[in-house]
C-alpha cells in the first residue's frame, strides 16, 4: 500500500489524573468530600464577586470562593446588606464528584 504525503510515527499519549480528595470552605474551613452520587455533604457553592467602582481598575476586585452550604446563606446575606450599588454576586451550586477507574479510563480514547 502507498502512503502519500510525509511519513509519520505513531506515539502514544496518556493523561494523568489526579483525584482531589476534598474542598476546605473559605469561611468555617470545613471539609467538602467527593461522592459518586449527589450527596448533600458533597455540595458546595462557588461564589464569585466583583464591582465596578474603580472603571477599567476594577478587575482586581473580582474574588472567587467556596462555601459549604452552611456559610453560602450568611455570607450572601451578608454581602447584599452591604452592597452600595455597584457591586456583583455570581453563585453556582456544585457537586464535588469522586473519579472512578470506569471514568477514567471512559476518557482516555485509543
């Protein structure tokens, strides 16, 4: 068989991974573990903030964070009785999930 164009080598490529074991919240630095099916102990939430106060500077005030779902309420409660009119609040609930070998190796094509 004739191949055209440039010869080739084949290589092989791997991904590594690497299972995170937990997220610390950002206020009462509880621990948030994974699991593999949606688990209220697995569930936090990422919040992130900015303003516009100081035009094009503003861009050092975005701060992100994640709060377990005991600290998310009081630090939103917080942060709007606060605000001066300006300011921004973005929230995302997540679920920190446990990667298993079936994940893993699902990924990684031949």
């Amino acid at each position: 068989m004739k191949h055209f164009g440039k010869p080739y080598n084949k290589k092989v490529v791997t991904k590594q991974y690497h299972d995170l074991e937990y997220i610390t919240c950002d206020e009462c630095k509880k621990k948030i573990l994974p699991c593999e099916i949606r688990d209220e102990d697995s569930r936090y939430v990422k919040v992130h903030t900015w303003h516009s106060d100081w035009g094009y500077e503003s861009a050092e005030s975005h701060e992100y964070m994640d709060l377990c779902t005991e600290c998310a309420p009081k630090y939103v409660s917080k942060y709007i009785s606060e605000m001066r009119g300006t300011e921004e609040l973005e929230l995302e609930n997540e679920y920190l999930w446990k990667e298993t070998e079936e994940a893993i190796n699902g990924d990684v094509g031949e």
